[in-house]
C-alpha cells in the first residue's frame, strides 16, 4: 500500500450525492463515444457519377 498515490485517470467517488462520479473517467468516455466512418475527398478532380461502383 501507498499513502496518496493517486491517478488521475483512475475513476473516483460516485457515492451518495457527491456530484463526482465515475463518468469523468478515461475508462467512461468508451460508453459514451460511437466508432464512426467519414470519407473525405481529397482531390480536385470532377467526379463522372459518384454512384458508379470501382
């Protein structure tokens, strides 16, 4: 054991009505977040028909 070793990436309190919960945690933010796919076009020439498949 050791006297006031502390991370603050380690979730804390969430006991009674403290205001502090565990939700401030790194490990938390994975329950709030979604994976998301975003396609960028990067280049300036015209396309024909986006919708043809290559």
């Amino acid at each position: 054991n050791t006297y006031r070793a502390v991370s603050p990436l380690a979730p804390f309190g969430g006991h009674g009505l403290s205001g502090h919960g565990r939700e401030g945690g790194a490990n938390a933010v994975l329950d709030y977040t979604t994976t998301k796919t975003v396609w960028l076009r990067t280049s300036d020439e015209p396309i024909d028909d986006p919708f043809v498949m290559r």
